[in-house]
C-alpha cells in the first residue's frame, strides 16, 4: 500500500497536501481500499465553511457509507466535481485524480502524522 512520504495524514484516514495556503484533502489508499468499491462521494460545496475534525461529507461504498473529516479549518475553494461521474477514482488514485476538496486554510493543520507515523497506525488495524 503506497503512503506517500510528502503528504500529512490524520488518524481517520484523511490526507492533506499543503501548498500556499490552500490544503487538498482526499481519503487514503488504506481507506479506500477498507471500504471497497466506492459509488457515490458526498463533498462540501466551494464557499463552505469546514472545521478541522468536523465532518465534511461523506463516501459510500457496496460495503459502507463513512464520513469525512475535514484536517483544516478554512473555506472551501474547490471540489474535485470529476468524482460526481467517476467516484471510482478514488480506489484507483486516492493521493492523485481522487482528491476530494480544497480548503483555504487559516492556520496550518495541527496534528497530522507522518507517512511513517501513519503506516504504523494502519499496520495496528490490519
């Protein structure tokens, strides 16, 4: 399971890439893979308001429906609209075509683990 060493990752199994101010958000290999093939993504809108450990919306699998969290606080500046057609992508490229929303963000996201940090997390829920 790929868990790339340049992006933050929280304990719910979200992924965060920081750049100028804005936090792209998605679900990680290991989530997408848990859930299964996934048929309908839920997101915030752009100009939403989201809150870091909040939920954000949710994903639904043939298996499951989860919530996502946000990482950040901030205001929602774009949503990955592909994911209406092909939610799929998500289990196919989690960390490239299958980001999630983009939020421009006040403060940097606290509490967010490392790539080793997070491949130790989900070796304990294997």
């Amino acid at each position: 399971m790929s868990v790339p060493t340049e992006l933050g990752y929280t304990a719910k199994h979200e992924w965060v890439a920081v750049e100028d101010g804005i936090a792209t958000v998605g679900i990680t290999a290991f989530a997408a893979e848990s859930l299964g093939d996934i048929v309908f993504v839920e997101t915030p809108s752009v100009g939403d308001e989201v809150t870091a450990g909040a939920t954000a919306g949710e994903v639904e699998s043939t298996k499951s429906v989860s919530d996502i969290y946000s990482p950040v606080s901030g205001e929602v500046v774009e949503v990955n609209e592909a994911l209406e057609d092909s939610p799929e992508t998500i289990n196919s490229a989690p960390f490239e075509g299958g980001w999630l929303f983009k939020v421009r963000f006040s403060e940097e996201p606290a509490d967010l683990l490392s790539a080793e940090e997070y491949t130790k997390l989900t070796e304990g829920e294997n």
